[in-house]
C-alpha cells in the first residue's frame, strides 16, 4: 500500500512540478548570477516541493507555488553567503561573451546585476516569463499592488542607471 | 526599444549563457523524490535515537542520584522551539489575545504570531499559496484568496465575494468586517468599494478612481468599522496619491475629498504619499519636494502637526504616534526613506523610540488594537526582526531572522 501510494505521488508530482524545473532553474540564475548555486536552489526546492506537494491543493496554482519555494529558497541561499556583498562578477559574466560583440547591451546587463536579487526576479517573472501582475505577487509573496510598485522601482532604477551611463560615455 | 524588450534580451542572453544543464528535469525530480523519501527515514530513526538516548541518560543520573541535582544547573534542552535565532513557540494562539502575524518563512506552515506582550505562537497551517494573506488587526483571522481563517483553528469562512483576482480586502478595525476594492473592468475602469462581513453579500459603497496598469490604483487607507468610515486614495506609479476620499460606512456619501498634485511626467519630481491612521481620523502627507510630512485631521479638514524633513510610514491605532523616518527634499516618492525609522509623538514632537544603528524599516508595520504600541519589521542586512514598541516608548525586538509582518497594511510596500 506505501508503495502504492508513493508510486502515485511520484508521478503526480513529476506532472505537476516537471514542466517549473526549467522556469525555477531560470529564475534562480536570474536571482543567484551563479548556475551551479541555482541548479543547487533548485534542487532543494524541488525536495521541499515533494514533501509539502499535499498541500498544494489546486494544480492551477503549481507554477506560482513552485516558483514562490524557488524564490525563498534563493533568498536563503543569499542569506547565507555573507559574502556575497563583497563578492565581486567573474571575469566572464564581467567582460561578456567573446561570441556576443554587442556592445550595447554591456551597459544593460550592467545595470542589471546592480539590482538587488528580488528586483531582478521581479522582473524576471513580469517582462521574461510574462506572468500575470497576481501571479507575480503571490511568487513574491505580496500583494498585487506592491508587486506593480516594486516593478515600476526596479525599471526606475535600471533606467536612470543607464541614462547615467550614457552620460558618462559622452 | 521598450523596457520589455530590454529585460527580455537581458534574460535571453543571461539563458545563452548559463543554459539548463542537460537531463536538469529528470535529475531533479529524481532527486527531490528520493531526498524526500530518505530525510523523512532518518527524521524518524533520528526520533527513536534520541528518545533511547533521552531514557537511558534520565535512567543513568536516577541510578546516580543525580536527578534532583540536574535542576540546578542550566539546563540544555534541544527542542526546535529552543533555536537560538527565534523564541520559545508557546503553542496556538489562545482566544481573545490580539496578534501580530509574521511569516518565518513563506510556507504554509510559516505564519507565527506575537502578542502585545511579546510572547510567540504558531499560526494554524494556511493553504497561503492559494493567495495572498491580510491579517485581522487583532490577528485573530487572515483572509487567503476569497476565504477568512480562523489563525487558531484553521475554520474556514467565505469572503463576501467569490473567487475574483480583481479584489483586494482590507480587514476593518473591528477584526470582523472587511473593506473590499473591486477592479471593475480593464484598463482605465473604475473600482466599487465595499463592505461586508464573512458569509454575509457586500454593500456597495461607491464606484470611485481609475486603474491604470502597473499602477495600484484604488486604495483602501484606512477601513473603520467603529467609526463608520472608509478612507480611500487613487495611488499612482510611484506611491504619489491623486485623489483621497472619505466615504461614510453606512450611506457610501463622501464626507471629504482632496486632490493632490501629480507629477507632471516620469522624471519630474512631485506629490504626496499618504497613510491614514486605523481608526481613519488622521492622515499623514509626506510631499516628495520638501521631504517633510504634515498631520491632517480629516474631520475638520485641519493640519494639526508637521514633522520637518521626515517621511511618516504609518501611524499608531488611533492617530497619536507615527513611524517616521527622515528624508531629503526633491527625492521620488518611489524611494521610500527607511533608514534610522523612529516612533514620534506628533502632539509633542517626542521621539519615543529611535531604531538601532544600521537597521531599516522593512515596509510593514501593525498598529496595536485600541492601544498605542506599535510593531514593525527592521532589518540588517538580509536579516529581518519584528520589534514592538511599547505605549512607554520602550522596543524590544519579539523575533528574529523573519521574512516580514503579514500586517493588514500592504499594498504600498
């Protein structure tokens, strides 16, 4: 009968939480900037997935409730890596690609990984995985409201950032 | 190119860069099944171990006579309760004790409370992920989604509407009524505001604003049962309010109504953001040009204090203390000023309590119910604490190592 009922549980735990690996393994680079540490994030939200899964009482909401324990599982992660704040990019993420002569987007990507982790996640699930503003919110765990105002913050940083650095260039 | 483009590109680029390692599906399930399988093996051969354990060491210090001698030395007793980041969970939350709910960690098991007195219980577990949660002001119950729970038993009750995602509730200062804003239509529609009683059909007050996207829009301030009114601001982009109403409880008449000035364009520095205090008789404007805030009665439509070079966060249960942190003229309202917050007496211009050094407000604060004690969430560096100020001015930090308050004040966070 266990066995039964784990084999069961397996395989709706692969329908339901399958399809979000990829999308969470994303969202955790977006927030982390380290692929290894995001496959290890991901990893582990995919353990508390399986043992809280009998809680998930609609599958209509396994992609926000997959991807809010990503969220939080990144954030414990930055928690405990104290030093990240003085942790500088790698040579490679610094210089870019040498496949990916644009230039242009240097600037952006710049201004980008000067935004905090829950900003670039925001942004993320809003303009990458083009999640609805409520289904944000609930990844975030706030209300729709702030979810739109953090939004708006996290573009007005990047933005005035970039216009500055185009000053700068001048 | 928009600013969708932009952070799309971004991601696309960042996704060539780091691509999903190859099999990343397949090997985390794998992974979280057996992992899920095996820790819930060793928790349980870890609880036989350390009961045989408990029993042959209580056994050996009887034999030894050693028993009664054991009391009177510091005894440590590694329970999960007894964490040296969180305080002793004194069990649910007991009837008729007014709450402050916080999230441990965002799960459905990871709601606790604090009581006025700072004594910590455990929230009954919550299907959070079926929505967002707003507290009672007395934390007595949360709303989740379209359904009102009780935080100690877990009781179910519908909300005065079904499920709709074009509504945010406010729960009213009677812990038992709910102030509800409905999204009418698309973009550029108005919002009803509302007011009803779990298991009970709203009334509609009045039809009132404009939503406009990304911006909140319609906003309940203040929702006072006791004293039969609503108080409702039209909250644009950057938490600049446009337009604040008063609308009676029982009629939906607007007693009062004021507009603000509104930037102009995106980059001009202007406007007002505005909170209102629970009991909705005072409102605090802190204006983005001079950095100051002013203490307005709405009643009789007076300014009765202002607090130069702060911006106020919220206010005390019934008006008479803010949390206010200072500010700098001519920033957007976008940034809100968190550093070095601070509990004042605005009939005096007392500052009661002043944060520790290098702690920020985190954005959420609860006011306690017919009293004056305030609580909010600081952090240092990554780490957030619930504090509750006392009526003495006194702050003592309840909890430590939290995500943020659940308050019934979000939405301008």
């Amino acid at each position: 009968m266990e066995g039964e009922r784990e084999a069961v549980k397996a395989r709706d735990f692969d329908a339901i939480v399958g399809p979000w690996i990829e999308p969470g393994y994303r969202l955790a680079v977006a927030m982390l900037r380290d692929p290894d540490e995001a496959q290890d994030a991901v990893q582990e939200a995919a353990v508390k997935a399986w043992r809280s899964l009998e809680r998930l009482r609609d599958s209509d909401q396994a992609r926000a409730w997959f991807l809010s324990i990503v969220a939080n599982q990144c954030r414990s992660t930055m928690r405990r890596r104290w030093w990240s704040v003085v942790r500088l990019p790698s040579r490679d993420a610094a210089a870019g690609s040498p496949e990916e002569p644009a230039v242009q987007y240097v600037d952006l990507d710049r201004a980008m990984r000067r935004l905090s982790h829950d900003d670039r996640a925001i942004l993320h699930l809003f303009y990458f995985l083009d999640l609805p503003i409520d289904e944000v919110a609930r990844v975030i765990g706030i209300s729709a409201g702030a979810a739109k105002t953090r939004i708006y913050r996290a573009v007005h940083r990047l933005r005035p950032e970039l216009e500055l650095m185009e000053e700068d260039l001048r | 190119m928009t600013i969708r483009e932009d952070v799309r590109n971004h991601f696309e680029r960042e996704a060539a860069h780091h691509p999903a390692p190859q099999g990343l599906r397949a090997a985390t399930l794998s992974h979280a099944r057996g992992r899920g399988i095996e820790k819930r093996s060793a928790q349980w051969v870890a609880g036989v171990v350390a009961a045989v354990l408990a029993v042959a060491i209580v056994a050996g210090l009887v034999a030894v006579g050693g028993y009664r001698r054991a009391h009177n030395v510091p005894a440590v007793r590694p329970s999960p309760s007894a964490s040296p980041l969180h305080p002793t969970v004194k069990g649910p939350i007991p009837t008729g004790v007014p709450v402050v709910l916080y999230w441990r960690t965002v799960a459905a098991d990871g709601l606790y409370a604090a009581s006025w007195g700072g004594a910590v219980y455990k929230v009954a577990t919550l299907p959070v992920y079926q929505g967002l949660v707003t507290q009672s002001p007395d934390g007595s119950r949360v709303a989740v989604g379209f359904i009102a729970y009780d935080t100690t038993t877990a009781a179910p009750e519908p909300l005065p509407f079904g499920p709709n995602p074009s509504v945010t509730v406010t729960w009213a200062d009677d812990s038992r009524h709910l102030c509800q804003v409905r999204v009418v239509g698309g973009d550029g529609s108005p919002s009803d505001i509302s007011v009803g009683l779990p298991g009970s059909p709203e009334v509609k007050l009045a039809r009132l604003g404009v939503n406009v996207q990304q911006s909140p829009g319609p906003t309940v301030l203040a929702c006072s049962y006791l004293n039969r009114k609503v108080v409702v601001a039209q909250v644009g982009f950057g938490r600049d309010t446009h337009d604040l109403w008063v609308l009676n409880w029982d009629t939906g008449a607007v007693e009062y109504h004021r507009t603000y000035r509104v930037p102009t364009k995106y980059g001009v520095i202007d406007g007002t953001f505005t909170v209102a205090s629970p009991d909705a008789q005072y409102v605090a404007e802190t204006d983005a040009v001079t950095g100051s805030a002013t203490i307005r009665r709405l009643a009789d439509d007076t300014l009765v204090a202002h607090l130069d070079g702060e911006e106020v966060h919220g206010f005390s249960w019934h008006g008479d203390r803010v949390v206010a942190a200072p500010r700098l003229p001519n920033v957007d309202l976008v940034n809100s000023a968190t550093s070095d917050p601070a509990v004042v007496d605005w009939r005096t211009g007392k500052t009661e309590w002043k944060a520790p050094v290098g702690a920020v407000f985190g954005g959420r604060l609860a006011a306690q119910p017919d009293g004056s004690g305030i609580a909010l969430d600081l952090r240092t560096g990554t780490h957030g604490a619930i504090w509750m100020i006392g009526s003495d001015g006194a702050g003592r930090q309840v909890d430590s190592d939290i995500q943020f308050l659940v308050t019934g004040l979000i939405g301008l966070v």
